[in-house]
C-alpha cells in the first residue's frame, strides 16, 4: 500500500466519528452526559458542542500525535521500523475511532447499557498490541519503556517478548469475559484485575531481567 492511499485511509478512519455524531446532532439533547458511574449511569452532564472535541477529536489527536512522533525521536528509530510504525498507526487511529464512535453512542442514549462492548474493543486492542511488541524495536515512544528495557536492548526483546504474548493472552481474555459476565461491577473488577497484571508484571520481569544480566551493578 503507498503512503498517499494509506494516509486517505487514516483520514477516513478519523472522520468517521464525526460523521456519526453530524448523523445523530439533531437528536441528542442540549445537555448530554459526559460522566458516568460504576454501574454506567450517568453522574455529570455537559452542553453537547462538548462533543465535537471529546470524544471526537481522540482520533485525530492520535493520527497527529503518531504522524509528529518520528520527527521528535532523536536517534530516528521510529522512521527505522518502516510498515511496523505505520501498522500501529493504523491500529490505534482505528482503535480510537472505534471507541470514540461508541462513546457518542453512549451520550446519545443517556447511559452505559452495555460495557461488555466497551471491554470488548479494548481488549481486542490489547491483543493486536501484543501481537505487535513482539516486533517493536526499542525507541523511546512506543512499548514497554522502562528504564531497564531502554538502557539494554536484549532486555527489551525479552520483555516485549514476554509482554507481547501476555497481552494477547490478557486481551483475550476481557473479550471472552466481557461477554461470559454479564454484571457490570464484577465484569469491570475483573478487566481491572487483568490490566494491572498486564502493567506489573513486564515491569517487574524488565527490572528483574535487568539484575539478572548486570550482577555486578
């Protein structure tokens, strides 16, 4: 696929949410809400202009964030990982639209009715994430950046290694979850269990990995 294609289908993607939210504009009321409770009811409203920057704009705003990052990488690491940085570009810009077109799904019905599809989209993007790290070059942007993975290269191949297959391991099992359990709270606990194991535990295994290599230090 060539840059210019690719980059009309990242456009597309981001405007989706917007045309969305243009299709239901007449039908959302003035105040809408924007914060929501354990049990997905909503808690705080705000005037529905709010909508066209969150959660529309989150697109966009990664599209940016991920088309500037390369330019601020200062040993050009990024721009040496080729179709891999684009492929998650790609990922997270439909990711993030995906999400956002959800949420205006939500203020537009008034409340959280079914978070098993919110869970569901993230841990699917959890899963093509960890498919990803396993061929994610060390960088200072993207991946597991510890201090231990960014001063030694072999072990950020280990954690991503390790990190890649948990989190392809953790994704899929929020979305196996999300619909097996069908109460809101317990279903929350338990993606909220399962997304720290997934921070912890590469964290540790980089540090102790770390010590492993250098004893001396």
């Amino acid at each position: 696929m060539n840059r210019f294609i690719r980059e009309i289908l990242l456009w597309i993607m981001m405007l989706i949410p917007y045309g969305y939210l243009a299709y239901i504009w007449n039908d959302l009321p003035d105040q809408v809400p924007t914060h929501f409770n354990i049990s997905g009811k909503a808690d705080d409203w705000s005037g529905k202009s709010t909508l066209l920057l969150v959660p529309s704009a989150i697109g966009v705003f990664i599209y940016g964030l991920m088309l500037l990052l390369p330019f601020l990488d200062p040993k050009r690491k990024l721009n040496r990982m080729g179709d891999k940085y684009h492929s998650l570009r790609f990922m997270l810009v439909l990711f993030m639209s995906g999400l956002s077109v959800y949420l205006l799904y939500v203020s537009k019905v008034g409340q959280i009715e079914n978070p098993q599809w919110l869970l569901a989209i993230i841990g699917l993007m959890l899963t093509m994430l960890g498919n990803y790290f396993q061929a994610l070059r060390p960088n200072y942007f993207v991946g597991i950046r510890t201090p231990w993975t960014l001063e030694n290269e072999e072990v950020w191949k280990k954690t991503h290694y390790l990190g890649g297959r948990l989190w392809m391991a953790g994704g899929l099992l929020i979305v196996i979850c999300s619909f097996v359990v069908k109460a809101h709270v317990p279903l929350l606990i338990i993606a909220g269990v399962i997304l720290l194991i997934l921070i912890i535990v590469p964290v540790a295994f980089s540090f102790l990995e770390f010590r492993r290599q250098s004893p001396a230090k």
